[in-house]
C-alpha cells in the first residue's frame, strides 16, 4: 500500500483512505490510518502516534540510509537517494566555507585539546569539518584548573535511551555520573521511569562500556570501565574520537557487546592500536594534527 508523509512525521495511505487491512499497533482497537515512515508502525491517531514515539524511542523520520533490495527499488528510492546525496554536497560545501571552523583560534584549540589529552595518555583523534561529531562537540580544557570539562554521551541498549551530557569534569566518577540515571532514589522520575530495567536492578549488575575505536569493522570489542574510578583515569590509555561514548549494560541481560580478554579468543593487553581501519561509523579521515 502506497504511502506518503504526512504530518508529525507519519505515513497516511495514498489517497487519503484508511488502512483498512492493518490496526493500530500501539492500541489494537482501531484500524490503522497513519504509518510512521521511521520504523513503519501502524497509528490510528495523533495520540497513538505520539504514544508509540515515547514508547519506541522513535523520532519518526525516515531513515534515509536504510537498506532496499534490488526487488523493491522504486524510481521514488531513486529520487530519494538522488536529493539524500544532494544534501550531503550542500552540507559539505558549507561546512568547507564557514570561516570560523578554518579560524586560526579554531585551530589552536583543538590543538591544545589534544595536546592536554595526551599529556593525560589519552589520544583524542578529531574528525574533518562537517561532521556531525565534530559539530556538537563541546569538549573544553580549563587551564586555570587543569582540567578537562567533556562531551559524554551515554548510552542504555536495554531501553533504547540515549542522553549527552556536557561540561562533565575528568574528576567525577562514572558511578556519580550515571547517578541521576540509574540510581532508583537520586534519578529523576521521568528519566527513572524510563530506564526501569536499569534502576530496579541491583547496581553490581551494571556494566560500563566503551568501544575500541581502532580496530577492523569485523572485530567490534569493548572495555570494561570502572565506575568507582574517575572519567580521566577510565579515559586514561584509550583512544577517543571526539568525546567518549559510554554503553550501560546489565549483566543479567543479554547484549551482542564482547568485552576485550572475555571472548576467549584474545588477551586484554591488545586494545586500541591493533589496526588501522576504524570501527566508527562516522570516523572518516581522522585529523591528528
């Protein structure tokens, strides 16, 4: 059934008419008049619809890098693909203009960004101008108190919830950190409620993780953070793209993760310079200088 975009970011049926083959899969009581082009659920509402974005994680926007067989390529997936690379050369050519992001002082401080970073045995590898990491980064270094103030990003599987955090200090632990999310007194309600599974568990349950950043694209590994240790010592040894992105896990459930020296197939001491193809999805080229 032929669709097109409608409002709030959903799919009504060509010609305005119901679809009456399919109901609501957020109510299962009435027959189905939109379908959301993000992860093509069936709504009957703008109440359903707003309900299953808040219960999915879903932003309703079409994915417009998602996979298409060869069998159901349609001269619109063509167009689609066509305007897609479009605004890729418009958003490349004004990232390439933009006078601040060439700025001398633009310069220097990312140089001085990894330059601290390595004085903390830490490599902070950069992405070129337009980039959408390197856009929202907001990762400084205060002198006066030698310290890094960082762009986290945390990340729930389990509840398909992700929050940024910024001006977080190298000094705060990962237990205080994940504190007013996890912790089932200290949380915020709303934020609580949505990762039950996190904060109904016991906390020696929880697992922190982040991604080994040099290494081939079939050979996905993490490491395993300590939370009662600080950001800076945790950071210390690794290599960081941008600002650190940190996966919360549990234990007791299962996640397709492989944690570094846990698989059995290799020793612990091998992290982050064993290849040179990144596993990055937005690494590109890499600017180290």
């Amino acid at each position: 059934m032929a669709e097109r975009d409608g409002p709030g970011g959903t799919g009504r049926a060509a010609g305005g008419g119901k679809m009456s083959l399919h109901r609501c899969e957020t109510c299962s009581k009435e027959e189905a008049k939109y379908r959301c082009p993000r992860c093509m659920k069936y709504s009957c509402s703008l109440l359903c619809v707003k309900k299953h974005k808040l219960t999915q994680s879903c932003n309703g926007v079409r994915d417009k890098t998602a996979f298409v067989s060869v069998n159901e390529f349609t001269d619109l997936n063509l167009l689609s693909d066509y305007r897609f690379l479009e605004d890729v050369g418009r958003t490349a050519d004004a990232a390439a203009r933009h006078c601040l992001v060439h700025s001398p002082a633009t310069k220097r401080l990312l140089y001085c960004l990894r330059n601290k970073a390595r004085g903390c045995n830490i490599e902070l590898k950069t992405l070129p101008v337009g980039f959408t990491k390197r856009r929202e980064n907001s990762t400084t270094f205060n002198s006066v108190e030698n310290k890094f103030y960082w762009h986290l990003k945390l990340i729930f599987p389990h509840c398909h919830a992700e929050y940024t955090l910024k001006g977080v200090p190298d000094d705060k632990t990962l237990a205080d950190i994940l504190k007013p999310y996890i912790d089932p007194v200290e949380s915020d309600p709303v934020v609580c409620q949505r990762l039950k599974v996190y904060t109904s568990s016991p906390q020696s349950d929880v697992r922190i993780l982040m991604k080994i950043e040099n290494r081939s694209r079939n050979s996905v590994r993490y490491n395993e953070l300590d939370a009662s240790r600080s950001l800076l010592d945790n950071l210390k040894g690794k290599v960081i793209i941008e600002y650190p992105t940190l996966f919360v896990v549990l234990k007791t459930l299962k996640n397709d993760m492989v944690v570094l020296g846990q698989d059995g197939s290799e020793p612990a001491e091998n992290s982050d310079s064993e290849s040179s193809s990144l596993s990055s999805v937005e690494e590109g080229e890499i600017r180290d200088s």
